[in-house]
C-alpha cells in the first residue's frame, strides 16, 4: 500500500523519476526470493564441504603424524583438525576420546577395547582453538572456563550417526576434554538381544518395570552399561 502511493506521488510530481522507482520496488520486492535463494546455496556449498571431509580408517602412526602436523601450519584449519581427531576415533572403534592439557603440549588419547591410548600432541598454540570449536560443536557456553560444562555432538561418520557426549573439566593448565561416542546403531538392541538368560531375563524385567526403587549398573569401560541403559529405556519408554 505503501509503495503504491509513494509510485502515484512519483508519476504526479515527479515524472522523470518514475523508472528509477519502480526499479527500486522491483528490488524491493524481490530481496526476500534472492535471500532465501542466497541461503540455500550457501548451506547447500557448506554441506558439501563437510561431506568432503571424509576420511578411511587409518592407523595409529598415521593419525599421530597428520594430527601433529597441524601444529607447524601458520594458519591451521581447526574444524578440519577437529573433524579429523572425532572422526579417526570412531572409525578406529574408540569408546572415548580425551584432550589432556600439559603446560607444553595437549595430549590426545582414544580408549580402544578398554585401553587407553595416547594418539598425538597438540601444540600450546592449538590447545584454546580446538577446545573453543569442541565448545561451538557441542552447543556449550564458550567463555566459561572456571566451571564444569556438558555437551553434545551429533555427528555422521562413514554412513553412521554418532552421539558424543562431551563434558569441559577446568584444570591448571586448561580445560580437559572427554568425550563418550555413542554409536546410534549399537543403542538399538532390546533387552532380549543383551544376553540375559530366561531367568535372568525374568528378574531383571521385574525389577525395572517397578515403580520406585533404583538399578545400579556398574563395570568397566566397554562392558556395556550404556547399551543396556538404553535397553532398558526402550522397553519403559
């Protein structure tokens, strides 16, 4: 309405004006299409970005070296180096990943079948980058580092959807970083496919469809607590 009147106010007193005006309305009108068209295609290019970083599982020695590598670039490409350590350590079946701050160094290390291994060491210089990308990724308060923090991250790894839970503890040197992958497709057995005996099966059902009270589950890393958590929600839920 508005425009309408100010193009008869332009034709009335200002003839010469006219195409210059309706050109601008033209624009006007057309800036939210060349918008949404904008947004798209840029979302469409980062999708296809991150789909290029895709990585075979590689070996100790060379996740170690690329890794390192990272620390004589000048200007390092830190969600490609984060993308790079997440992504190596769920293709090499890791059940965690830590960033362990020194006064040198960050160490990074994945637990694999229980043993924790140490993987490569990031330079002073990437220690604060890589933590604050963690931080972005996993949708946490990035200025806060004199408090715990807890996270996630869903993540796509070689056709797969992964979940990180990622927790921030703050330590002399810096924040240490631990995160749990959780692979989706593992989290999908029910209680029957967990290896219970008919019997075992029996009380244990019983006493988790009670009303009140508490299970305690506990054991080493990889002797599948998480799993059987999930089990148990699925056949509540």
């Amino acid at each position: 309405m508005v425009a309408t009147l100010a193009l008869l106010g332009v034709v009335i007193f200002l003839p010469a004006y006219l195409l210059p005006s309706l050109l601008g309305v033209a624009v006007l009108g057309l800036s939210p299409v060349l918008l949404q068209f904008y947004r798209r295609r840029s979302a469409g290019s980062q999708k296809g970005t991150r789909g290029a970083a895709a990585y075979g599982v590689h070996g100790l020695s060379r996740t170690k070296a690329t890794i390192e590598a990272y620390n004589s670039v000048e200007n390092p490409d830190v969600p490609e180096l984060v993308d790079y350590i997440l992504q190596q350590a769920t293709l090499q079946q890791a059940s965690d990943i830590h960033l362990v701050p020194y006064r040198d160094f960050v160490l990074v290390r994945y637990r694999i079948d229980g043993i924790l291994t140490d993987v490569a060491q990031l330079g002073p210089g990437l220690r604060d980058l890589a933590t604050n990308r963690l931080k972005v990724m996993a949708q946490v308060v990035s200025f806060v580092h004199d408090r715990p923090q807890d996270g996630r991250i869903d993540l796509r790894v070689a056709e797969r959807d992964v979940d990180l839970r990622v927790a921030f503890m703050p330590t002399l040197h810096g924040e240490r970083i631990v995160m749990r992958i959780l692979d989706r497709s593992e989290l999908a057995f029910g209680l029957v496919s967990l290896g219970f005996t008919e019997e075992q099966l029996a009380v244990f059902s019983d006493l988790i469809f009670r009303p009140q009270g508490m299970v305690i589950l506990n054991g080493p890393a990889g002797s599948g607590k998480t799993t059987t958590i999930y089990a148990v929600l699925k056949a509540i839920l």
